[in-house]
C-alpha cells in the first residue's frame, strides 16, 4: 500500500465547503465571519501549495527535470499549472476582499471605492473558487499519474 500525502489544499477547500452550506440568513455576520477565515485559509494553503509544488525540488520541478525525456506537450501542461496557480491566488484574493467588505459593511464600517456584494453572492463567488481548485487539483493529479505510468526513457526500471 502507498502512503498518499494530504494537499494542503483539502483541509480548507472541506472546511469552505461546510461554511458555505450554513445558512447565511439565520445569522448573516456569523457567516461571514466564518466563510471569510476559511478563505484566508485557503488563501495560506494555496501559497503553501505554489510553494512546494514550484521550488526547485518540487513536484513541477520533478516533472520537468534534465533526468527525464520530457516531451514539449509535458512542458506545456506543467507551465500551464504554473500559470494556474497565479490565477487561483488571484481568484482567491478577491475573494476575501469581498468577504470583507460584507464584514465591514455588516459591522458598520464605511467601505470606500467599491459596491458591497450580497453574501448570497459571495456564496456563488466562493463555490466557483473552490471548482476552480478543485479542476487544479484534479489536472495536476493526473498530470502526475500519466508521467508515473509511463515509460520514461533512461529513467531505469
């Protein structure tokens, strides 16, 4: 049996999740409240994510290591996650910055250069985010199971 080591990414995509299936009505600033912190957890867990996955020892750099034959097309998808990963930092930053101007607005603080949106649309903004995650983790995952499953010249047996 092999070990498989978690995402750093599960913890908080699950605990988004549940805070998006409260009920924001029974006590909207509650909800914020918690839907807001699991974003910036979300936030945190993708940097620590970019950051290993992108080192020089990390999992893209394996993927793309002299050591292997790698092919213009495994170059492409991995540069592609790269990209992503910017992206999803971006996605995930505007996020919390609507989050808390729903914070601010339901504390009574003024909010200044921006409309405030409806927590109900907050709930629609942050589930697409999650789906986005969700479709990375799921092309990077597949990405490293097709290189695992195939034979890589020079690479021993």
């Amino acid at each position: 049996m092999v070990a498989t080591k978690m995402s750093p990414l599960e913890r908080p995509i699950k605990m988004m999740r549940e805070a998006l299936a409260d009920d924001l009505h029974q006590n909207e600033a509650a909800w914020v409240e918690r839907v807001g912190q699991s974003a910036k957890m979300l936030v945190s867990a993708l940097r620590e994510h970019v950051t290993q996955s992108e080192s020089p020892n990390g999992a893209l750099a394996t993927l793309t290591s002299p050591q292997q034959d790698t092919m213009a097309t495994l170059d492409r998808r991995v540069q592609h996650l790269r990209e992503e990963h910017a992206h999803l930092l971006m996605e995930a930053n505007n996020l919390t910055q609507q989050i808390e101007s729903v914070r601010n607005r339901s504390q009574g603080k003024a909010v200044e250069g921006r409309a405030v949106p409806d927590p109900a649309l907050i709930r629609g903004l942050a589930n697409d985010v999650l789906k986005h995650f969700e479709q990375h983790e799921d092309a990077e995952t597949k990405l490293f199971v097709e290189v695992v499953q195939t034979d890589v010249p020079g690479a021993g047996d």
